[in-house]
C-alpha cells in the first residue's frame, strides 16, 4: 500500500480526518497510533480499514472520500445528527484565521499593520502584490500562508518561482548543470521552506511535485489551478513576463507576487513588469497591491538603518544617477 496515497500529499488526508475527531492520530514508522475516546478509536480504525481497502483497489483517497466515508459510517450508526460535522470547522482563509500561522515546524503571527493587512489580503483576493524593502517578510508570510494552505488541504501544490537575473555572468558560463547554475536564484524560496518544513518533508514534497520551485521561465504555457503560486523578485520581470505569470493563474489558485521597486536588477533597455502591474492593474477586483515601509522590517535593527540611509541618499544633493 502507497503512503503517500493513503495520507496524501502533506498528509492532507490525515489533517481531513483529524477535523472530525479528538483522538491524535500520528503515523510513524508504517504503523497508524491513536491516542483518544475509545468510541472514536473503534469508529477511526473502521475509517481506516475501509480507506486502505480502497487503497488496495487502486482507488485515489481524497479529503471528499474521507468525508463521504466518515458519513457513512455514523449513517450505519445511526450517529450522524450527533457528530455529522466536524469537530473543528474547516479554518476558512479569513483575516481571524490569518492572525495565526501554523506550519510543521514552527506558529507565525504578523509583526505589524502592513504584514497583517497583507495576510487579509492574500485572504480576499486571487493575486495580492506586495511591494516594500528588503526584510518586512514579504516572502515569508507569503510561502507561510501557501504552506498552511497545502497542510489544512485547500490547495494541491505550491509552486515559488523567481526570475533568474544574471548579474554580470552568463549561466551558460557557469560551471555544473542547469539545477546548479540555477540553484543559487531559488535558494531564498528554499531556506523558507526549510524554516517551516522538516527538511526530508519538503525533499519528498518537491520530489513528488507538490512544491515545485522553478524560473519565472518554466511558467510559460501552463496553467496553474488549485495552487498557491509565488512570485519573488518580481521588480526583475519585464513586462512581457508579468504578463505571462499573471495570465497562468487557473481555478481555485492565489498568485502572490513579491518585489522591492528600489533593488531593479534589469538592463535599462527593460521596464520592470512589478512597476507596470502596480499602475495598470491598480482598482481591478480580486487583485490588491500592499505596500511596506522601513517600519515593517522584522530583522535586525541595522537593516532599517542602512534601508533608510538609502532612501535619502539624495538628500545632500544629487543621486547617484543624476552625477
């Protein structure tokens, strides 16, 4: 029998199961432990008989067959009006909800009044643009919603991309394969990971393609459903890239897309796509653009310093493009 078939991709299926009872349920070491009412234990080790028969059959378990089978088996029971919802309700993405952030490895709460109104807003809209400096945790509120979204089974990947902007080598002169020259451009999206997954976890779930983390390029000519999909970097896309990105969002999918106006990598023969999209889509239902300051910076000190040090570098006569 599959695990990953029968617990579904970042145990989806055991998070669906745990909403309609008390007993903790723990799979370690291929054997299922529960720890709970005896009532339940009895009724949880039927659930599971019957999910791993349909296992057996080659039959895909889903958060809606679990459910179905948990109605079923209080049917048969004749316990159904009693206990026919769950015993947590389904945490909807909701601003209450949002306050708090639980991933595997650690609780994530927002710092300031920007984070939380950006966590709001990644629940009420389909893309959320969030522009400010570096350090106000832009993208890590970002991959922290995505990853308890993938857990509490309301999305079935994620999928983190940046675009791979040379600074000053050519990845074709880089030693190693494509993976390693490319690697180093993903690493942020990966250290996030790494901060809120188990680090064998998030290896299995990128192997199985549940968390993809790729280039901006590979988006081209896909269509991304029932996804978290993240965008860092974005002051690095061009138009047409923002373009191509935004326009790949499927049903039931968030787009997020992350970026700092002031830290524009590209060619000057380039527009930046993130400061485009921040004009041109401005006021459209389902898309909210929230900005961040130096106030929001949730590292150390010094870094609010040197950010505004920057941003009045012009204050004693010309910037450095005006010389």
């Amino acid at each position: 029998m599959d695990q990953v078939e029968l617990l579904g991709p970042a145990d989806m299926n055991l998070t669906t199961i745990a909403r309609y009872y008390r007993t903790y349920i723990v799979y370690r070491d291929g054997l299922l432990r529960l720890s709970g009412p005896r009532a339940e234990k009895t009724e949880l080790q039927q659930l599971f008989d019957r999910l791993i028969a349909r296992c057996r059959r080659g039959e895909r378990i889903t958060p809606e067959l679990i459910e179905a089978e948990i109605r079923r088996l209080r049917e048969e029971k004749g316990t159904l009006n009693e206990t026919s919802s769950p015993v947590l309700e389904k945490p909807p993405i909701a601003p209450a909800d949002m306050t708090v952030i639980h991933t595997p490895r650690k609780t994530i709460v927002p710092k300031s009044a920007n984070q939380r109104r950006y966590l709001e807003a990644i629940s009420d809209n389909d893309i959320v643009f969030a522009i400010g400096p570096a350090g106000t945790g832009k993208t890590y509120l970002a991959v922290a919603v995505a990853v308890h979204a993938l857990i509490a089974g309301r999305a079935s990947r994620i999928i983190l991309t940046r675009p791979a902007v040379e600074a000053g080598e050519s990845l074709g002169y880089l030693p190693g394969t494509f993976k390693e020259k490319i690697d180093p451009y993903l690493r942020p999206l990966y250290d996030a990971l790494f901060d809120m997954l188990p680090l064998e976890r998030t290896q299995r779930l990128i192997e199985q393609e549940v968390i993809e983390v790729a280039p901006l390029a590979f988006m081209r000519g896909r269509t991304l459903s029932d996804a978290y999909i993240i965008l860092d970097e974005a002051q690095n896309t061009t138009s047409t890239q923002m373009k191509m990105f935004l326009t790949r969002l499927g049903w039931n999918s968030k787009a997020i897309i992350t970026g700092d106006i002031t830290q524009i990598d590209l060619s000057e023969k380039y527009r930046s796509g993130l400061v485009e999209a921040e004009k041109l889509l401005a006021g459209i239902p389902g898309i909210c653009i929230v900005h961040f300051d130096k106030s929001d910076v949730v590292r150390p000190p010094l870094v609010s310093r040197i950010i505004h040090a920057y941003e009045n570098k012009g204050d004693n006569g010309q910037s450095e493009s005006q010389k």
